[in-house]
C-alpha cells in the first residue's frame, strides 16, 4: 500500500498484454465486480511471481483469463509505469497467428476485440485510461 492510501496488486508489480491485430483492433477483458476497478475495461494480465519478467508475466496472465495461445504474438514494446514501490508494464505484441479469446478465468465478464478508434468509449480502467493516449500514439 502507497502511503497515500492507493492498494496495489502484486508484491512483484503486475503486467498486461495489449494484444494488437491489424484488422481487429485491441483485445479488452471486461473486468467482474469483484475485481479492481470492476465493471471497467482493461488488458489481460496480473500479478506478477517472484523472479518472473514482465513480459513473460504478461504472457502467462493473458494465457490464463483470455486463452491466448503460445506463439500467437510477437512481442513490439513495453511500457513501464514505475512508482518507486510498485510497478506495473504493459506489454505490447502484435498478433501474428489470429486466434479467438477464451474467458478461462472468473476474472473476465467479456473478452472483445475493439477497433482502436473506439476504445475510448469503454468505461476503461483507470490505470489503463490514464495511459492510452500515450500507448495509441506509440502503435502508429
């Protein structure tokens, strides 16, 4: 916990995957009540464990509550929101082998491609709305 109050999840920092194919858009997970910030939009991810890079974090995560499968993306960029305490990275990767999402967790309501242009007007996540504007502009 900040000392400002903010809880965050994971004692190793947390990651997502920002799945990005060229004809569908941005892979978005509708978040259950019960979870951080439900009821919003965000990217597939978590918690990290001990030892575990961001990115193989964001992978394992994405695996586990959308189904992607291995070698269905190709790592681009990763973009690091450090606060010192804890750590979140998006994980960037185009998709080079198309697949459908599966819910395979409790954690998802939904699973939908978005075009990029409209993922704006999804109720997002805080943490992920606060850092869209910057991530949109690095995928051109």
């Amino acid at each position: 916990m900040a000392e400002t109050g903010e809880k965050y999840w994971g004692r190793f920092g947390a990651a997502g995957l920002l799945a990005v194919d060229a004809q569908r858009g941005i892979l978005l997970q509708h978040r259950v009540s019960w979870s951080h910030f439900g009821g919003t939009w965000g990217l597939p991810g978590g918690a990290l464990h001990e030892g575990e890079s961001a990115v193989d974090g964001a992978l394992r995560e994405a695996t586990e509550e959308a189904g992607i499968p291995d070698g269905a993306v190709e790592v681009r960029f990763t973009s690091v929101l450090d606060l010192k305490i804890w750590s979140y990275t998006t994980v960037v990767a185009d998709v080079v082998e198309p697949f459908t999402p599966v819910i395979s967790d409790p954690e998802s309501v939904a699973l939908e491609w978005v075009p990029v242009d409209e993922v704006v007007d999804r109720p997002l996540h805080p943490g992920f709305a606060a850092s869209w504007p910057s991530l949109r502009a690095e995928l051109d």
